[in-house]
C-alpha cells in the first residue's frame, strides 16, 4: 500500500479516536439507535468486514487470544451484521448477539442462519436486561460508543454481572482509547486483566485484552492481610 494512503487513513483514525476521546470525556450520548440505523440503511457491512484485511487479522488475533476452544454460552456485544459472530458459532454451544440496530440484527440473522446456536437481539446494552450467565462475552470495538465514564462503568459493572466467575471477557478497543476503557475497566475489582496484545498497525492501531472474572470474595481475600497466629 502506498505510504500516503497509510498516512491518510492513519491521520483519519486518529481524528475519530480524538474526537470517540472527547465525547467519552465529556459523556455525550452521540450515537443513538438512529445514527447507527441510518448508517446501515445506507448499504451494508459499512466497516467492511467481510473484505477487510485489517479486519480479518483482528478477529484472527481475538479468536488466538482465546485460552479455551469451546465455551458454553457466548455473548458477543455490538455484533454488527454478524461477520464475526459467525465464527464464533463453532466455538459455543449457544452464542447471542447483541447490536442496538434492528437492520444490523436482521442482516445477522440472515447471514447466520446456517447456525442453529446463534441468535441476535436488537437491544441497547445500556439499557438491555440479560438472563443468565456467558462464559465468554466479546466487545469488539463498540463500548467508545456508549458514552461517558459514568455510562462506561454501568456497561462495566453488568457485564461483570453476566460473566461466570472464571468466565472471560475480550475487549478490542482503537488507541489511544483503549487506554481510557482500560482505566474504567481496572475500577471492577471482580475483573482482573490476563493479557493484553498491542497491534501497532499505522493504519489504525489497537488493543486487545483478555479479562477473567474472580469472584469478590476471592479479591477481598488476597488483599487482607493473614491473620497473624496467637
Ligand atoms: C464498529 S461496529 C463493531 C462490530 C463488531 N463488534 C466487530 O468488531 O466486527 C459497532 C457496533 O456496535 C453497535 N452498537 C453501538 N452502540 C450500541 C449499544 N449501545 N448497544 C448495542 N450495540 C451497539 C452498532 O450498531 C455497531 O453495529
């Protein structure tokens, strides 16, 4: 690829991480159901997907990040129209998506139909209620979308709340965004990170981290001091 396309596409990633950066700062709600209902009535697969290189090798890359080759229920967050939801469907026995657009969900639907596991639910996550526990939960590239610290750390805290204790959770996030999401993430004592990859691709780099839920008893534990013996 020539070097002022890379710069090009560089600097535009840049100027959408700054200004993700300072709406989440500033806790403005900017995308609503309707921004992302118009965006995908415009055409389909509007990040390119399915064609995309760079995204291929970041579901490459979640999907290696992974240190289980089966889970039983999966929750995938922002599922978009599916592309990565489909590859998730060898790997649980029962796998939901997740995406506030109804015509994204419908395209899911469509484009896995082959896979009597996965099922998609048109919902707002911060405003969505969940039955049960997910022993994986994926969020690729959609809480900046959320809002501010506050919103962040509701979406946070419920998804701690849904995950199994030992369950992971996947988070894929633009730098330097990823460093904020992480800092409101750290906040939940029940999350402790377990690995982190930086993809450093000029184009756009990014983050992926691997999180493991310990139950709240456990943390408090570890950070009491042992009880010293008569
Ligand atoms: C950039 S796409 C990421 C798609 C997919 N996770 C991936 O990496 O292939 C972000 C998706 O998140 C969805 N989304 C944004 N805000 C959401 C919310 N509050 N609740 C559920 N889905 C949301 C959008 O509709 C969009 O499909």
């Amino acid at each position: 690829m020539p070097r002022s396309r890379i710069l090009a596409a560089g600097l535009a990633h840049l100027a959408q991480g700054l200004y993700g950066l300072a709406c989440a700062l500033v806790g403005r709600r900017l995308y609503s159901r309707g921004y992302f209902e118009r965006l995908y009535r415009r055409g389909s697969d509007p990040w390119n997907y399915s064609t995309s290189d760079y995204e291929q090798r970041k579901y490459r890359l979640v999907l290696e990040i992974l240190p289980r080759a089966s889970y039983s229920r999966v929750l995938e967050l922002g599922s978009s129209e599916g592309v990565f939801t489909a590859m998730l469907g060898p790997l649980g026995t029962e796998v939901l998506g997740i995406d506030i657009s109804h015509l994204a969900c419908e395209r899911a639907r469509a484009r896995c139909a082959p896979f009597p596991n996965i099922r998609f639910r048109a919902a707002d996550i911060r405003e969505a209620e969940l039955e049960g526990r997910f022993d994986l939960i994926l969020c690729s590239e959609v809480l900046y979308y959320l809002g501010g610290r506050r919103v962040l750390a509701g979406v946070r805290d419920k998804l701690a709340d849904l995950l199994a204790d030992g369950g992971q959770l996947v988070l894929v996030n633009p730098l330097p965004l990823a460093w904020w999401v992480h800092k409101v993430f750290r906040a939940n004592r029940e999350l402790q990170l377990l690995h982190e990859h930086l993809e450093r691709d000029l184009r756009r780099p990014y983050a992926i981290t691997l999180w493991t839920k310990v139950p709240e008893q456990v943390t408090s534990a570890a950070s009491t001091p042992a009880a010293t013996a008569p």
